[in-house]
C-alpha cells in the first residue's frame, strides 16, 4: 500500500498525521510512505529518515 503523509495547512499548526514509530512500523511491513516535503519540520527530522521517500 502506498501511504501519503501531508503537511498542515493551517497557520501555527506543526502536527504530522503520524508519528515516525508510526512511519517505521507500516515500512517494516512493506509499505510505501511518502511524506511531504517540510511536513513537521518544527518538531523533528526523525520522520524523515524513517519513511522511504519524501515529496
């Protein structure tokens, strides 16, 4: 399954839909996950080295 992971939209809002023990699991199965490109910038970089591909 191929999994998108977006940024918010909203002004001050720096929540990621997922968390990267999420990203990690659903890769660990077999999963795509994409996560756009500055997507929670303000908390961590870890979910960015946790999924496979960021748009």
């Amino acid at each position: 399954m191929i999994i998108g992971i977006p940024k918010e939209i909203k002004n001050n809002e720096n929540r990621v839909g997922m968390t990267p023990a999420g990203v990690f699991e659903l890769c660990k199965r077999g999963h795509k996950v994409f996560v756009q490109h500055t997507a929670g910038w303000v908390a961590d970089s870890v979910i960015m080295n946790t999924s496979q591909q960021v748009q």
